[in-house]
C-alpha cells in the first residue's frame, strides 16, 4: 500500500514537469534571519504584524511582544491574544476569547493597550477580524459583530440563526461569510442575505482570503483546497505544489504584493507562488533555512519583507537582498573550502572531495538519491515511550495544543483513541518517512551535488583555466574537464596557484617549492622550477617582470628574464607566513597585520608608508586577492583591485566568519561563511534603501518620560537619554549610530552600537540634534532632527535686567541721599575734631623738628668718630712705598665693606727678616675695626718685644695675648670672637719662608704650578681642641709669585646664579693672572670683583696681597 502510494505520488509528479523548475531556486535558496529569544519567543506564535514604524509585533502566552530586531518589550493582555489586525497607520486591534482591545503608542513612544470591551462585547473567540470601508466586523465561529471605525457597535449576528460560520473574507467593497452547510452571505449592518450556495464551502473552514486582480479573491480552506471567487462564481486555484501542501497541512496565505503570494503549513514551512502562473517560484523550508518547519503566522512589512513566526522563534525575509544559500542542495560531504563556476557549473571544494552541482532531470534521480541515503543510514526507534519525544509526534502535538487554544478540533478531541504510546510513535515515524518525507524532499531539493571521480583528498585551492578546472590538494594538483579528472602531480601539498601572464601557464606554490603547470598540445606538463627555493610557497603575485612569493618569516622576488632570487628575511620571532599580493605597480607584503614593500635601491624591506594608517580587522587570501575588513567595509587588493563594488562588497559584512571569496563577475562574489557557501549578486540597487532612525524615547536621567520631537527643557536640566533604533533586521546588531548637536557640538560623535544617547546637560539656547543610523551594508539613514529649547533663567531675561537697574538706581539714589545726611553731620563732628587735633600735632611737630634736629647732630657726631676711627685705622697699616722697598713686585686689593674694616695687612722688618701678615677679624665695620687695632697692637708687640722668630710661636703668643685681652675662655659670651691669621717671614736675600696660619692659607705659583700652603684649622681665639700652629718652611726661586688673602673674595654673591664667586673660581682667577705684572693683577681682581658682584651688596671686607721673589 505504501509502495502504492509513493507510485502514485511519483506519477502525480511527472504530469507536472515543471514542478519547482524556477529561475529563483536555480539562483539557490532564499536568506533568512532567525530570531529565537526564549524570555520572549515563545513555540506559538499564532499572529503576527508589522506597525507603522517597521516594528514587529507578535502574540503567545507572554502576550504581545514587540521587537524591533535589538530591543523587546512586552504588552500585558488580560486574555490570551490570539490575533493581531492593523486597522489604519497607528491603530492595531486584539482579538482574544470575548475581548476586543486597542494597542497605539502613547505621546512618549510606549505602547499602551486599551480594552474595548464597553462598546464592543459578547464577541465571542475571536478568529479573525475584516475592515471594510467604514466598518469592523469581528468574527468568530458563533457570533459576527460589527462597529465603526470609532468602536460603536452596529449589530450582531449569532450563528444560533443561521449556522456556524465558517469564515469571512473580502472582495471589493463587498464582506462574505460563509456559513455551515449553507454557502457564502453577503453581510450588510442589518442583514447577512445569501450570495452564492456552495457545497464545497458549506463544510470547511475559511483560512485565508488573498487578492487575485480586481474583483477576484484566492480562498484557503482547511482542508488544504484553494478556491477562486470572483463575487458570482467559485472555481477551482490550481498550483503545481498541490501534493507538498496537502500533504503538510495548510495553516495559512500571506498577500506578498500584486505577483505573488504566500502559504504557510503545518509541517512544511513556506511556498512562495507566482499568482498569474500559478506556480510556485520558491520553498522556505528547514531544508533551506528555517528553523522550524511549523508555521504559525506570516505578514509583510513592506510587498519584499516578511515576518514568519514558527515553533522556534520568528524570521525575517528581505525578498531583494542579493545573498542566496547554496549549502541547501544535499550530496557533499566535509568542510566547505573553495567554489568555482565554470561553464555555467558550479564546483565545490571540501575537506572530503570534488563536486559538481547537478540539475535534476526528473524526479526518479531525486528518488534514487533519497533511497540510497536512506539506505546507508540506521533508524533507530527507541522503546522507552515515556523518556523520548519523535520529531514528527512534537510537531503534531504542538498543532493540537494550538488548536486546543484556539477552540478548534474540540469534537476531534473527544473522539481520538487512546493507543498504546510505541505503537502510536512507530506508525508516525513509518508514515513521516514513507509518505510525506518523501514529498517534502522531493519538493525541496531540484540539485543535487555529484563527486568527481578520483579526486579524494581535501580540496586546498580552485583554479579556472580556460575549459579546464586546476583543482589543488593536500595530495597534489588535478585537472577537471566537466565531470572528469585528470591527476598532474601527485604526492605533494598545494597552497596556491595563480595563472601567469600566458593564458596556458600556471604557477603552483606547494609545500616544497614553485611548480608550472603548461597547457600546449592538448596535453598538461608539470615542472619544478627555481630549485634553490626549497621553502613552502603559500602565495605567489606577479608584476611585469617580477614574481613574488610569500613563506614563512621570508619571502622571494624573481627577475623572470634572468631568474635572480632575492631572498626578504622577516622578523624570525614570529612563525608565521608572509602574504605576498600584487598592488598596483608593486608587491604588498602582509605580516602580523602590518603592510611592508620592498626597496630595491636599498634592497630592504620596509613597512608601506600608503597602507600605514590602515587598521586592519579581519583579512583573508582567497583566490590570489586580499580580502581585508576595515573602516566597517570589506575591500580587495589584488588581480580585482581596481574593480571595486562596495554596492556588492557591503553585504559582506551580514557574514561573521568568512574563509572564502571568489569573485565570478564585477557583481558576484562566491562565498564560504561558517561552513555554508552563499553567492552575492547585486542585479539592482533594491534593497540598497536607506534605513530609517527612530525615536523609542526620550527621558530624563531621573526616569521621566518626555514626548518625542521638539522639547523644552529647564535651564537646571541634567540632560536627556535619547533611545533610538533603526530597522535593519538583517544583523541588526552591527547597526551603529551618531549624534551631532547644533550649537553644542564641533563634529559628529564616532560611530557607535550605543542606542542610548546621554547628553549630560544643555546650557540655555536653542539647539538642533541631529542623528543618523548606519546599517550592516553601510547604508546611512537620514539625519532624525529634534529641536531643544532650554529656557533662560529668569536672571537673563531682558525684563529682569531692567528691574534690577531700576532697583539699583533707586537704592542708589535713596543712599546716596542718606549718605550724604550723614556725611554732613559727621563732617560737622570732624570740623570739631580736626580743630582740636590740629593743635595737638603743630605741638608734636615742634616737638618732633627737636628730636630731628637731635639726631641729626648725634648721626654727625656719630660719622665724625666713624671716620676719624677711619684715619686712626689707615694709619696703623703700612706705607705702600715702605712695603715696595722690601718687596718691590707687589700689590694689595683691600677693600672694606663698610667705612672701617675688619681685615688688616701689617709688616715689619726685624734681625734681617720681613714679617708679613694678613687677617680677617670677626665682624666688619665698627666692631671689626676694634678688633683689627687689637690685632694690629697685639702682633707688632709680639714681634718687637719677644725673642722669637718663628711665625708659629708668635701666632701662639698672638692667641694668648687676644684671649687675655677679650678676657675669653669657653664659658665666656664671645668665645668666638678672634681673627683667622695668615703670617709669614721671609728671609733677607728672599731664599725662603716661614708660614703659620690660623684658617687662612697661603698659595705659592711657581712655574704655572699652583701649592697650597694649608692652615691649622684653629682660630687665635679660645677654641676647644687648641693645638700648637704649624710651622711651615718653603725654599723660594726667582719668579715665585706669594698670594696671602682673607675669604671676602670668594664669599662674594654674584654672577648669572647669584651665588658665591667661590675658592675654585678663585684659584682660576690667580692661576691665569700670576704671569701678569702685578699692578696688572690687582686691576684684574678689582674688574672682576665689580663683574661677579653686580648690583648686589658686598658681603665682606676684601684683603688680598700679592708679591713676586
């Protein structure tokens, strides 16, 4: 019997030849995008339709959904919704189990639902709902009730009267319902009059009423029947997929636009059918991309676009979208990895083989490979009823459970049997794969792939060479004519070939080395050439006279005409290959995602200063071009590098993963994405229409919900959040958006994924936002405007600017009237005080001139004694012209800070011996004269009165004699008062010195060579660790130059630092004057101290003496 029954099927068949043979399916299968989120797709849902604004909306038991291809939000209902009717632009109408509502969107963008149930009420379970001019009819199986468009009820009709009601449809101005048993009623609001008496419709259900042409309308029955009715007369619709919809079980029919239509099904998915010819153009099936063959609904949002909701989720179909599905056709087996089209024959390269698409002829073909499939394949029922679920039973549970909800096959219900639960799964499953199987295939597949015979190994590149097909392996490389093979070289990885500039020659990169392959005298020779390159060859590009190959961390340049290698290292801590590719006039190479040339002149590699700037996100090397995603677009460099589409290179980014392009024409492109292959062919610019951006909402950061388009806002505001989207239901997550602010801003934001746009605060001002949306194929929307008004403050408003000048001229004017009151009254009380005072100071004024003339006589006084102290001082030190008689090359540099010094020079000869000495006492001015007098005195007695010589022992008596003097001793309040003492004694005929010195040193320059004579570190003071003075003797040369001084020099602050001139700096000074005279030294020293010092004070007083031997 089944036998009988496929037999039949097979022949049913064959009287129709032209059974699926459309252009559209030869094309490949139709692009679907599929939604599936479970917290709000739910496995039934029954209805579903497109508002205004391209949103989807959708009923199941969450109730109603609306998706806008990113963001979903669900409607309440408080019935199940069972159905979706779009009554004009911005009004949807549910119907549900006696409940009539009302969906639209508020002012603010939210969808608000609203019941109908005070006007319209006792609906009963509402199956479909008709407008017709001016009215609404609701209809159910029992009751027809019919409004205005403002939701008044008419009348109402009960099937009690008359019979069930079957269905309602449309045709023209006129309604029909078709009544049980009866026919179909002309409805008017008073009566429903009886049009056309029909046996065939008196028993079944109406699903479905679609427009044909002007007054002729396609009926869908339950029973899988379509009828034409014109208004008079009833006929027969007869499509050639009669068979796949009957044996699927029809739900549904969608009007696509005035060529068209579609039917929906149980079990079968969808048919696309030519209205005039009557035949189908295309199947939407799981075999072709569906994830589910039950459908529930289907609508359009535009005649191209179409909603369909199934038991998986809801998909969107963009008729004119220029992506068709090739992967559908069965026969290949491992992974997809190259395409080529060669004499209108589609090849396909996977990881198990060759193949070749076929046409089927007729359907025994079909047959046979089913039959076999089936044969090679186990089917394993399982005997454990209760822990697994047959496919086939889900899907025929899930239509009673639907139908269940909707109040439909209640009578079936009641009279079904209850089997034994394996027996039951069985017979199902026997039917599924006997029967209905057999058509679902038979109608879906009208190709098949076909294996080239020989070729076993994977596929690694496809190569078109004139009517023959290189196909390259992982076990060498093949030649294919149509469907035969011919082996050229066996044994050896391929990596690429590429045809040279002779149309016969091809080179190979293979895992060893470069190949030919020469097409001449009808036969293929193979030949290795370039030896010395040992290396594997992944890419190979050509110039005029050059080719370029691409290794591993290398790469190889070859002169054609004398075949001179030049070997290009990379960066050898990377293992990784060099792409080779030809731009232009010169080789690109591409490693690590960075661009490099190759100079010849120089004969280095060097990174690309064109392509340097270029970010590169994704890229591939598919058919010798370089495929490369950046700035959101994909774009090639290669052979087709100046043949650029982005018409047609923009639907490349719908795909994730693509690992294989192929371009066949200027405007197709071959395609491997996740291991499905497509083909993209932009035959017009339809779907090329710029998306459109909307507002969803516009709130404050506080939650408060604002109407969308122009608004005013608070000079406090704290911003806006903008939500917006854009309809772009193909990806739509790759929609991106931007924002430019009239007024506020300097430039468009980036693009961003970001829907909602935080402005943070708006300044007062009027301003313009302006935003657009970009979509996956780069199309860009028009700017959406909104006008934002930010009031002023009232503190910037002209009229408060007014009153504020007019309340500061009158406070001004009524205080400056009371001051001036009170100015004259205070002035009246300070005539009197002033009067009084002034008495008071011409007597301190007299007073005061007496205390002046006072102290002018005592500073005079004063000054008097400071420079008469000044003379006394002068003449304790020595004549210049007694010192030049001893010591006839000499000078002295003594410059006080202050009119008196305490620094002192003194001299004297005695026994044949000159005693010279220098010293800084502690203090200057006054103080530090007194001390240098005590000095002075103390020094000529010790060196008058005592026996001794030595410069030693007499600054010993020195330090007693001033200790005496100061009365000193550690506990005393000037411990520290003293002198630092430079003394030395020079022999009569100047052949030696004896030096002591208490902190001062003594520099002798001899022969451009500087000694330091060091000092005792000890003061002729009281000291706490007293030692006895050293006593140094020094043999003197002719032309030794002696320098004796006391620190003011060197402790001078000046200079570009303002810092002190130092003993480094003066050690310099000396080393390079010593050799000048010395009259010449001493006006040295003077400039440079002026120079050092500047304008700033002296900070001490200045001895220095110099002497030649």
């Amino acid at each position: 019997m089944k036998f009988f029954t496929l037999s039949l099927l097979i022949f049913f068949l064959l009287l129709f030849p032209t059974f699926g043979q459309t252009d559209d399916l030869v094309k490949g299968g139709l692009f679907l995008n599929n939604f599936n989120y479970p917290d709000f797709f739910d496995a039934y849902n029954t209805s579903v339709l497109s508002d205004e604004n391209g949103n989807v909306l959708f009923t199941n038991k969450k109730g109603i959904v609306v998706f806008n291809g990113q963001d979903r939000e669900i409607i309440k209902t408080p019935k199940f919704p069972m159905l979706l009717f779009r009554m004009d632009k911005n009004k949807i109408l549910l119907g549900a189990d006696n409940e009539v509502g009302l969906i639209q969107q508020d002012k603010f963008g939210k969808y608000k639902y609203t019941s109908l149930n005070n006007t319209i009420q006792n609906v009963g379970r509402i199956r479909k709902i008709v407008k017709n001019k001016e009215r609404l009819y609701f209809f159910s199986n029992t009751t027809l009730t019919i409004s205005t468009t403002d939701f008044k009820t008419i009348n109402q009709f009960s099937s009690e009267n008359y019979s069930t009601f079957l269905g309602i449809f449309t045709s023209g101005d006129k309604t029909f319902i078709t009544v049980k048993k009866k026919g179909i009623y002309e409805i008017s609001d008073d009566e429903l009059s009886l049009s056309f008496e029909s046996i065939i419709l008196g028993e079944q259900e109406i699903l479905f009423h679609i427009p044909l042409s002007k007054g002729r309308m396609l009926l869908g029955m339950a029973n899988n029947s379509l009828f034409e009715f014109d208004g008079v007369m009833l006929k027969n619709y007869l499509i050639d997929a009669r068979a796949y919809i009957s044996s699927n079980k029809l739900i549904g029919g969608l009007d696509i636009d005035g060529e068209s239509f579609m039917l929906y099904t149980q079990n079968g998915g969808c048919i696309i059918v030519d209205k005039k010819k009557q035949k189908m153009r295309t199947t939407i099936n799981y075999k072709t991309g569906l994830p589910d063959d039950e459908v529930f609904a289907a609508c359009t949002a535009s005649p191209s676009k179409i909603w369909i909701t199934h038991a998986k989720g809801i998909s969107f179909l963009n008729l004119n979208t220029p992506i068709t599905t090739y992967d559908l056709y069965p026969g290949f087996e491992g992974d997809l990895l190259a395409i080529r089209h060669l004499k209108n024959k589609l090849y396909l390269g996977t990881s198990k083989g060759l193949y070749y698409l076929k046409k089927v002829k007729d359907y025994t073909e079909i047959q046979r490979f089913f039959t076999e499939k089936r044969l090679s394949e186990t089917i394993v029922i399982r005997e454990e009823p209760e822990d697994e679920e047959d496919s086939t039973v889900t899907f025929r549970q899930k239509w009673k459970k639907t139908k269940r909800i909707w109040g439909w096959g209640d009578k079936e219900q009641k009279q079904e049997t209850k089997k034994d639960t394996l027996d039951r799964k069985v017979s199902v499953h026997e039917k599924k794969t006997q029967h209905n199987s057999e058509i679902y295939a038979l109608h879906s597949v009208k190709k098949i792939f076909k294996k080239i015979n020989k070729i076993n190994a994977k596929i690694t590149v496809l190569c078109n060479a004139d009517s023959f097909l290189l196909a390259g392996t992982n076990n060498g490389i093949f030649a294919v004519s149509d469907t035969n093979s011919y082996t050229l070289l066996s044994d050896i990885l391929v990596h690429c070939i590429l045809q040279a500039k002779e149309k016969n020659v091809f080179y190979v990169g293979t895992n060893s080395g470069l190949y030919t392959a020469i097409f001449q005298n009808k036969k293929w020779e193979i030949n290795r050439i370039f030896n010395k390159i040992k290396a594997p060859v992944f890419s190979v590009a050509l110039s005029e006279s050059m080719i370029a190959l691409g290794s591993v961390n290398r790469a190889y340049i070859i002169n054609i005409a004398n075949e001179a290698v030049s070997e290009i290292a990379f960066d050898n801590t990377i293992f990784d290959e060099v792409t080779v590719v030809a731009s232009g006039n010169e080789f690109l190479f591409l490693q690590n995602d960075k661009f490099y040339t190759y100079n010849f002149d120089k004969q280095e590699i060097q990174e690309s200063e064109r392509h340097s700037a270029l970010t590169i996100n994704r890229y591939l090397l598919s058919d010798n071009n370089l495929w490369y995603f950046a700035d959101d677009s994909w774009k090639c460099m290669g052979k087709h590098e100046g043949n650029q589409n982005s018409k047609i290179y923009n639907y490349l980014n719908v795909f994730d993963k693509i690992t294989f392009i192929n371009k066949h024409t200027p405007d197709c492109l071959w395609i491997i994405s996740n291991n499905k292959m497509y083909r993209l062919k932009a035959d017009s610019d339809k779907d090329a229409s710029r998306p459109k951006l909307l507002i969803k909402s516009i709130e404050t950061p506080k939650g408060e919900s604002l109407e969308r388009g122009n608004f005013v806002l608070n000079h406090r505001n704290d911003g806006i959040n903008i939500n917006v989207y854009s309809h772009c239901y193909t990806k739509p997550e790759a929609t991106k958006y931007s924002y430019f602010i009239k007024g506020l801003s300097r430039q468009w934001t980036a693009w961003s994924p970001t829907q909602n746009i935080r402005i943070p605060h708006f300044p007062s001002g009027n301003y313009t936002i302006e935003i657009k949306a970009k979509n996956v194929f780069n199309h860009i929307s028009e700017n959406n405007e909104l006008k934002v008004v930010v009031r002023t403050p009232f503190w910037k408003r002209w009229w408060f600017f007014l009153l504020l000048a007019s309340a500061v001229f009158a406070a001004g004017f009524f205080i400056v009237k009371i001051r001036e009151s009170l100015l004259r009254k205070e002035n009246r009380r300070l005539e009197g005080i002033v009067e009084e005072r002034t008495q008071s100071i011409i007597k301190q004024k007299n007073e005061i001139e007496k205390q002046h003339d006072l102290v002018v006589r005592q500073h005079e006084s004063i000054t008097d004694s400071i420079n008469y102290a000044k003379k006394i001082q002068q003449a304790l030190f020595p004549i210049d012209a007694q010192l030049k008689k001893f010591l006839p090359e000499h000078f002295v540099f003594f410059q006080p800070k202050e009119k008196v010094s305490g620094d002192f020079y003194w001299f004297k000869e005695k026994n044949d011996k000159l005693f010279l000495t220098v010293a800084d006492c502690t203090g200057h001015g006054v103080p530090g004269a007194f001390m240098s007098i005590l000095g002075i005195s103390a020094i000529s007695k010790i060196v008058s009165e005592s026996d001794t010589e030595q410069p030693n022992e007499i600054l010993e008596q020195l330090r007693e004699e001033i200790k005496n003097s100061l009365k000193q001793n550690l506990k005393s309040r000037n411990p520290h008062d003293g002198m630092d003492v430079a003394l030395c004694s020079l022999s009569a005929d100047m052949s030696y010195l004896e030096y002591s010195g208490a902190y001062n040193p003594l520099y002798l320059f001899r022969k451009n060579s500087l000694r330091i004579v060091k000092a005792d570190r000890q003061p002729i003071a009281v000291y706490l660790k007293e030692r006895e003075f050293t006593n140094n003797k020094l043999e003197l040369l002719k032309g030794d130059v002696i320098y004796m001084f006391t620190d003011g020099f060197a402790d001078q602050f000046g200079g570009e630092s303002n810092k002190k001139f130092g003993s480094k700096n003066f050690k310099t000074l000396l080393q390079e004057i010593h050799t000048k005279p010395l009259d010449e030294q001493l006006d040295v020293l003077k400039k440079t101290f002026d120079e050092w010092k500047g304008n700033n004070p002296q900070v001490d007083d200045i001895t220095i003496v110099g002497f030649r031997i």
